[in-house]
C-alpha cells in the first residue's frame, strides 16, 4: 500500500506575504480599473486570490536542520554510518 504524501503547513511569512499581496493588489486594482461593476468587482477579487496564492506558494521556505546535541563528533560519524549485516556461513 502506498504511502500517502504529507504537505507541508505554510509558513508565517509565506502567510504574511500572500495575504498583503492579495489586500494590495485588490485595491490597486480597483482603483486603477475604476470599475463600479458587480461582474468586475468579482473578477479582480479572484484575480487577487490567485496573485496572492502565488506569491505564498513562491516564497522560499527554510530547510529544517538537525542538530547534534551533546554528542561527540566520532558517535555522530559512527551513527551515520549504515549497520554492515552479519556474514553468512556457508
């Protein structure tokens, strides 16, 4: 059975970010399109949505880091190293 595959969760900044580009972009927008219309309104509020899920998609998440924590750098060495099976008699 396959595994099922964990998405990560957004980030503060990914959220950040996507939520001021979505707030400035609707209302640079409006202000530019000059558009009183019902039809218009919704067109540039999803415009602004897909804008802002963009730029929180495209916002460079940092790389977790392991961090050794009272180990010397021998026992991390030999930790990393992969487990050699036992040889078999013939």
């Amino acid at each position: 059975m396959p595994r099922p595959t964990v998405t990560p969760l957004p980030t503060a900044v990914q959220l950040a970010c996507g939520a001021c580009t979505v707030v400035f972009s609707t209302l640079a927008m409006l202000l530019l399109s000059r558009t009183s219309s019902a039809v218009g309104i919704a067109l540039i509020a999803v415009a602004a949505l897909a804008l802002g899920l963009l730029v929180a998609l495209r916002v460079p998440v940092p790389k977790s880091r392991l961090v050794a924590v009272n180990r010397p750098a021998v026992q991390r060495a030999e930790a990393t190293e992969p487990a050699q099976a036992p040889a078999r008699a013939a």
